[in-house]
C-alpha cells in the first residue's frame, strides 16, 4: 500500500500535509471497516445461534412428547398445539428414510430445505431461514424425525439497520478523522514549515550567521534545527576561511608582482644604457620570482591537504631522520648550531617523504628566526606507544597571544615573522596538516629566547 500510494503522490504538487492526512484517513477508513465488518459478523453470529438454541428446545421438547404417543392423530394434535403457542415455527415431519411425510404452517417465504436421512438429522442456518431436526425414538426403535424451522427476516432486517448504522457512524467518524488529521498534521508540520522558511531566507540573503530556532521539547524538529545550525556554523567557519585565505593569497601575490612591474619599468627605463640598473633590476626580479614560486607551491600542498594528502605508511626511523636533517642543517647553515638528542631505534608509522617534509618545515621556521650563531636543537623520546619530537630553537620567540593562531594559514606575528625573512605564513599550516594526516598532534610552546615544536606520533611498534 505504500508503493502505491507513493506512486499515486509521485510528481504530484502535494504537500506533505496533505500526503499524511490522506494516509491518516486511508489507514482509518481501512480500521472502520474491518471493525464495521467484524462486529456484524459477530452479531450475525450470534443471533444465529440464539435462534438456533430456540429451535433446537422446541425440536426437543416436540421430539420428547411425539416419542410418548404412538398414533399419528395425537402426534397432529401435539404438532397444533405447537404450532398455536410459536406461531413463527414451520414443523415437519419425515420418515426413518427422511422423507417428508407432513407439513404444518409453513413459511412461503422458505425455500425447501434439502434434509439429511433420518439417522443424520441436525442443525443448519442459512441467510433466509434457520431450522434444527430431532429424532423420534421409542422403545429403542426410531420412528422419524421432527424439523422445526423458522424464517431470519427479522434478523436479517436487524442487520441491515444495523449496518447502515455502522456504516453512517464510520462515514461521520471518517469526516472527523480527516478534520482532526488535518489540524494536527497542520499543527505538527508548523515547525517544520518555520524552520524550511527561515533557512530559505538564510540562504536568500546569504547571511551564514544567523541560526534556526532550537527551543522547546528535544524532538526530530529540534534535532533537524540544531543539526542545520550546526551545518551553518561549519560552513561559516569555512566560508569565513576562504575568503580570508584569497585575501591573503591576493595580498601575498600583489606585493611581488608590483616589486617586478616597478623593476621592469626601471628595466625598460634605465637599464639598457645602465648595466647596474640592469643587474639589479634582473636579480630583484629573479628573488621575487622565486619567492612567488614558493608561494604558488605552498598553496598547492594545501590545496592538496584540503583534499586529502596521499601517504604511504611505512616504518620510519625517526632517530635516522632526525640525524639526517641534522648533518643537513650543518652544511646549509654552518653559522647555526645544531644539535641532535635521540636514541637509536625510535620507529613511527608514517609517510617517510611527509616526514621528512613536516622536519625541515619546523627546522626551515627556527633557522628563520634564530640569530646567526643560534642554537638548534633536535630531540625524539618514546613513551608506551607515542613518539615525541621535538624542534626548540633559542630565537626571539613568540607572543603567547599570538600561539594559538600560529598554524593559521598567512598569520605570521608581525613583529618576527616579517617579509624581511621571508616566508608567506603557510609552512606551519602545512606541518599541521601533515600531521593531522599522519594521526598525530602538534603544539608550540615559546618564550623569549626559546621556542619549542612538539609533534606526537603513533609508535611503530605500537598497535594502532
């Protein structure tokens, strides 16, 4: 019955109101006649059987009176006598073979009834007439039968009253029942209708901070709103995000992009006559070149988390790396001093190339912002089924009001993280991004004069 009524509704412009009110009155008409049909089935029944039970004591009591006389005129006088106290009955008489032999007040309106020999007589009903036969037995002998019938026209017209009765209560009550449906599912679909126009005006006007209505009982509706407003503050945050990171992007890109228009004006100006105009504008455009390929690079890798960073997990022996970035830091910057504390055997499950990616970017950030002839130091400890490690540099530090936005994507404090060492803000969101990927969690801790970068890790040797 859904199919269909799912069918019947499918591509019509139906509300859901009144969907479910045509359903409500469905199931109900359905109940009324099922009920409507049992109870006169059961009244039927029932006075069937008290009209049966009437006729099976007069069969008796004639059959016990008959059995007491033996010449047919005292039978047809006792059979009169019947017959003046019950007007209504129909008495026959039949034979051992079940022939009829005699008929008293019969009923016009009875169709002859097929009776059964004489040693198997009993009762019967049908929708026009009732009758039950009873033996006539004497002296161990049986002398016939006696068949006391009687019409069901005044049953019958009983139920029909009834029925009709039936049916105009249930065709009231259906009417009832479709008003009632239809002011409850009314009703019930009012918030729903109220949180449908409030998100078609959210999304009309585009205004992603204003929130649904979520009051009242926890129920499916409150649920539906507190699940949309939670959806609006998620996308909020994002759209939020994206505008400031094209933003930033533009902002990051239009500063060298004007530093080589203003050279390759000077260039065209001054250079072809002045060969150390020529030289400086060349070098300055190559440096802001290659700073706007960094760029373009970096947004490409977080382009690439946002999507899903592909990793190849493997054992990876983080004392050996770590030694490897070590002796690397040495020869790239020999007026650092690097320094390496960790045992041998110290194993996570990770990407290797990600790993080493996420050590040079948290090494590449302390050598930024450390003196000439600062200190680097590279640590790796387990515990249990963590691996800890740890980058710490003794440079100017970080605000404490500013490490909580320090993973953000372009936020660089502006006091340290200048133009003047390079950088666009995007490492460090590309180091969380890494380890978010990779299942572990990062944190920065620092005060003047040293900086710690702490990265936790699934051991390897740990069940994950």
């Amino acid at each position: 019955m859904r199919g269909r009524l799912g069918t019947l509704f499918r591509g019509l412009p139906i509300s859901l109101a009144t969907r479910l009110t045509v359903l409500l009155a469905l199931v109900f008409a359905l109940v009324l006649a099922v009920v409507g049909t049992v109870l006169v089935e059961r009244v039927r029944s029932a006075l069937d059987q008290q009209v049966l039970d009437h006729l099976a004591g007069e069969a008796a009591l004639l059959s016990e009176r008959l059995s007491l006389e033996a010449t047919p005129t005292q039978w047809v006088t006792i059979i009169h006598r019947q017959i003046t106290r019950t007007p209504t009955l129909q008495v026959e008489l039949l034979d051992p073979t079940g022939r009829r032999v005699g008929v008293w007040n019969a009923i016009s309106s009875l169709p002859a009834p097929r009776y059964l020999p004489a040693a198997e007589l009993g009762v019967g009903a049908n929708h026009s007439m009732a009758l039950v036969a009873y033996p006539i037995d004497a002296g161990g002998f049986r002398l016939g039968a006696v068949v006391v019938a009687a019409s069901l026209g005044t049953v019958n017209a009983y139920l029909a009253d009834l029925s009709r009765r039936v049916l105009e209560a249930g065709g009231l009550g259906l009417v009832l029942a479709v008003v009632g449906s239809m002011v409850m599912t009314r009703r019930a679909l009012e918030p729903l209708q109220k949180v449908a126009a409030t998100a078609g005006e959210i999304s009309s006007s585009e205004d992603l901070q204003r929130r649904l209505p979520a009051h009242g009982p926890y129920d499916e509706v409150r649920a539906l709103s507190e699940s949309f407003n939670a959806m609006l503050g998620r996308l909020e945050v994002a759209f939020d995000r994206q505008t400031r990171f094209v933003a930033d992007a533009s902002h990051e890109l239009r500063t060298p992009l004007m530093v080589v228009k203003g050279y390759a004006d000077l260039l065209d100006r001054w250079g072809q006559e002045d060969p150390a105009v020529r030289q400086e504008a060349v070098q300055a455009i190559q440096r802001e070149a290659a700073r706007m390929t960094r760029l373009v690079q970096d947004l490409l890798i977080l382009a690439d988390t946002d999507r899903g960073i592909d990793v190849n997990p493997s054992t990876v022996d983080v004392s050996t790396l770590l030694e490897e970035v070590r002796a690397e830091v040495e020869v790239i910057r020999p007026d650092r001093t690097a320094t390496l504390d960790a045992p041998p055997g110290i194993t996570v499950t990770a990407d290797a190339d990600r790993m080493r990616q996420l050590l040079w970017i948290l090494v590449d950030n302390a050598i930024r912002y450390t003196r000439e002839g600062g200190r680097i130091h590279l640590a790796a400890s387990a515990q249990n089924d963590r691996v800890e490690i740890r980058v710490e540099d003794d440079g100017i530090g970080i605000p404490a009001e500013d490490l909580p936005h320090i993973f953000e994507r372009f936020y660089r404090v502006e006091k340290a993280r200048s133009r003047k060492v390079g950088g666009a803000g995007l490492g460090l969101s590309i180091a969380s991004a890494i380890v978010a990927t990779l299942g572990g969690q990062i944190r920065a801790t620092s005060e003047v004069g040293h900086t710690v970068f702490t990265v936790r890790l699934h051991r390897a040797s740990a069940p994950r």
